[in-house]
C-alpha cells in the first residue's frame, strides 16, 4: 500500500521529531515510542473505539472538524467515565456518557451541561483529557505514547 499524503494529520509533523524511545540513547522507554494501533479502515467515523496501549485504556475518535482521528486517555476527568462508552454530539466532539461533557480535539471540554451560565469550569485544566499525537500511515493509525512536550 502506498502512502497517501492526504491522509495525514496535523500531528504528523511530531513523527519527525519525535525520538524513537526516549532521548537517551543508552536505554529504549516503551512510553516514548509510535505504536500502530489500528486500521483505519475498520475504525467506525460515527463512534468512539476503545483500545489498550501499554497497559492504559486509550479511546480513539474520529474529529469530525479537524477531519482526523484524535486519541485521548479513556477517562473523563470528571467521574472517570470510560469516554469510550460515550459518543460523538452532534457538533462532533466526543461526549461523555455519565454526565455530557464535551471535548475537543485537542482535550480541552467544550461545554459542562450542569454548569452554571456565565461560569467558566470547562475552562479549567483540570477538565482536560489528555490527548495523544496521532498519524496516519500505509492505512494504519500511529499514536505516539509518550509526552512530546518533554522533549
């Protein structure tokens, strides 16, 4: 299968920089690595998919306004719901099932149906998913499982 450069995404620039393994070229850490991690052709564009990677619960989502796939931590920040069991709203950001966040691609929640008007708790990083780099290749979707900003 050829690679097709209309498939990429915006954070396909970070597998280029991005160091297999870590910085340290004297040991090898599993978490700073890509990891193909699904086909992208049987990924469902209307629902969220969950997945585990290096022992942590991931969920994959496709980001209807981006128009990539985005991976976060399958965890709302709230009451720990599995995102995974939520869904894509209607605006198409990932929703979840216990109490409705909404997030964003980049892991910021959008909106907070119980709260108050005029009141900003969504926008509090604490109300963040953690969001991981993605890339499309040869079919496949990467995610890279470390911290790209450590570097």
């Amino acid at each position: 299968m050829l690679l097709d450069d209309r498939t990429q995404t915006q954070s396909d620039s970070l597998s280029d920089s991005l160091p297999a393994g870590g910085d340290d070229p004297t040991r090898f850490d599993p978490a700073e690595a890509w990891y193909p991690v699904h086909y992208v052709e049987d990924l469902d564009k209307t629902k969220p998919t969950k997945f585990t990677l290096l022992d942590r619960d991931l969920v994959i989502w496709r980001d209807r306004k981006a128009k990539s796939w985005r991976v976060f931590e399958d965890q709302c920040p709230h009451r720990l719901a599995p995102l995974s069991e939520g869904r894509i709203a209607e605006d198409g950001l990932l929703e979840c099932p216990y109490h409705g966040w909404a997030f964003q691609g980049n892991g910021d929640c959008d909106r907070i149906p119980q709260q108050l008007e005029g009141k900003s708790a969504h926008e509090s990083k604490r109300a963040c998913v953690k969001s991981f780099p993605t890339a499309e290749r040869q079919g496949l979707l990467f995610v890279y499982a470390g911290t790209p900003d450590q570097k």
